[in-house]
C-alpha cells in the first residue's frame, strides 16, 4: 500500500514538473515574440487577435516538439525578423552584436596603456 | 601613446555614430516585403464546403493564383470585393478565398449578397493557417505562380493601382 503511495507521488510529482518546465518555456517564447499589431507589446501581454492566433501556433509547436530555437525560425521565416526581441546574429546586424564586446576590449586596452605609461614614468 | 588612445576613442566615436546611423535609418515597421520570392510551403488549408484539405494540385492548377483572406465581418473586405469581382475574369489567375476565423452561415450570406469570385473556398476557423502565409490581419492577399513562388503580398484592400498590378503581372506570361 505504502509503495503504491510512493509510486503515486512520484508520477504526480515527475509530472507537475514536467509541466511547469514546459510552461516556463512557453511564456519564454511568448515573452520574446512581438505582437505585430501592438505598439511594442509581445505577445505574452497582449489580448490582441494576432497574439491570440500566435500563441494557439506556438503551442501546437511545443505539443508537435519543436524546440525554441525552430519556433522562432518558423516565425522570423514568415514575418521576418522584426516579430523576435533578440534576434539571431546574421550580416545586417553583426555589429549590434560585437559592439558590447568591441568596446570592452577597446576599455581594456586603454586601462593596459594607461598602467604601462605610469610603469614607464 | 596618447596617439593611440586618441585613435581608439575616435574609432569608438565612429563607431557608436555609425551604429546610431544604421539603426535610426533602419525601418522598424513589419514589412511582408521579406516574403516576396519565397516560395510557399505546408501549404494546409481546409475546404469551406466539404471535410477535406486543399491541395498543392489544385494551387497549380493555374498560372497565377490570389489567394485572399478575408471574412464577413470584414469592412474593408467589402471594400476589395468589386476588385476580387473584376479579377474573377480573368483567365490565367485563379482566386482563393481563406475565409478567417468567422460564422459559415454569414460567410455565405455575405458571398451571396456580393458575389462569389473565388474558384476554391477555404476556410481558417481558428486562424491558424495563416500563419503559414505570414498574415496578421485582414483583408490581405498573396499572389502567388504554379511554382508557388510568392511574386506580390497585399496588406489591406485591394485598390484599383493593385488590380491593374496584378493584371500586369499576369499579361506578362
């Protein structure tokens, strides 16, 4: 009787973290998908029909197992890449990528300059 | 020494002012511009009338084909309707109507207070399916060859300017 209590709870734990994992990363995807129709909403605060339709979508594609990454390549494929907050590095916008980067070796490079003048001195 | 600090800082100058250059001039408005010569795929929509699915045969049918999705609830769907009429003639393009996330009894009433101008009836109950054709509202059209290749995307009505476009587009064959 005990075992069976045992193996009772812990299915119906696997299974309430089972479902709180996938819900988190569906309110990911929703949180990183602009609703088109809104004035710099994504879909996960919208109520608008587009996100409505879109959230329908992107729930079918978790059920089918598409993962994060080919839910947002299916939707930047037909709506391009404006419906991702973060979009993918490509050629139009490496350098919004490196930019961060560029100027924390280019900080770093003065600091070194800096230090090795006073050494100099 | 201070030659080189000065010429990073210039260059991180430069490069914020190019950065703030590339991104203010940059159109921030969702544009379908991206899907004109895409070609079209999972094509998957549901007849109007009957329980099956349309199929890629029936898309090809023709050399060009519009398809339009639209519903009764629509104001300026009524708009583009004389348009969809007039296009109707025409003999090298066949017309789908996606009829979207509306009531079957109204969708017809509305086809037949205005006219039917579509050679297949489809309908997206849920809205779905159109996602696959990257719409976010309607009316909008999509024309698109036998090759499924997407050769012009209507967001909006359709006015008199796009229905003398598309008939340029299919006299050229």
């Amino acid at each position: 009787m005990k075992f069976k209590l045992l193996t009772l709870l812990i299915v119906f734990f696997l299974f309430e973290v089972h479902a709180s994992s996938s819900n988190v990363e569906q309110n990911q995807i929703f949180k990183n998908i602009r609703c088109l129709v809104c004035q710099g909403q994504s879909i996960a605060d919208s109520n608008s029909d587009f996100a409505q339709t879109i959230k329908l979508v992107i729930k079918d594609k978790i059920k089918e197992g598409k993962t994060e990454k080919e839910i947002y390549n299916f939707l930047i494929e037909k709506y391009g890449q404006w419906i991702v907050y973060k979009p993918p590095m490509n050629g139009s916008n490496f350098l919004f990528w490196l930019f961060p980067y560029l100027i924390f070796i280019a900080g770093g490079v003065v600091i070194i300059m800096f230090f090795k003048k006073k050494e100099n001195n | 020494m201070q030659k080189t600090i000065k010429l990073i800082i210039v260059g991180i100058f430069i490069l914020i002012v190019g950065v703030f250059y590339l991104s203010l001039n940059k159109n921030s408005n969702y544009d379908t511009r991206n899907l004109v010569g895409k070609k079209l795929s999972e094509i998957h929509i549901e007849s109007f009338y009957e329980d099956k699915y349309l199929t890629n045969d029936i898309l090809k049918k023709n050399n060009f084909l519009l398809i339009n999705f639209w519903a009764s609830w629509c104001s300026p769907c009524r708009t583009e309707h004389p348009i969809l009429m007039k296009l109707n003639r025409e003999k090298n393009l066949s017309i789908i109507g996606v009829n979207f996330k509306d009531k079957k009894s109204n969708a017809n009433l509305f086809l037949k207070n205005l006219g039917n101008p579509y050679d297949f009836l489809a309908k997206d109950e849920l809205g779905k399916h159109s996602i696959n054709f990257g719409i976010y509202g309607i009316p909008e059209s999509i024309l698109i060859n036998n090759d499924l290749l997407i050769l012009k995307k209507f967001v909006g009505p359709l006015s008199t300017a796009d229905y003398k476009e598309i008939k340029s587009i299919i006299i050229k064959k």
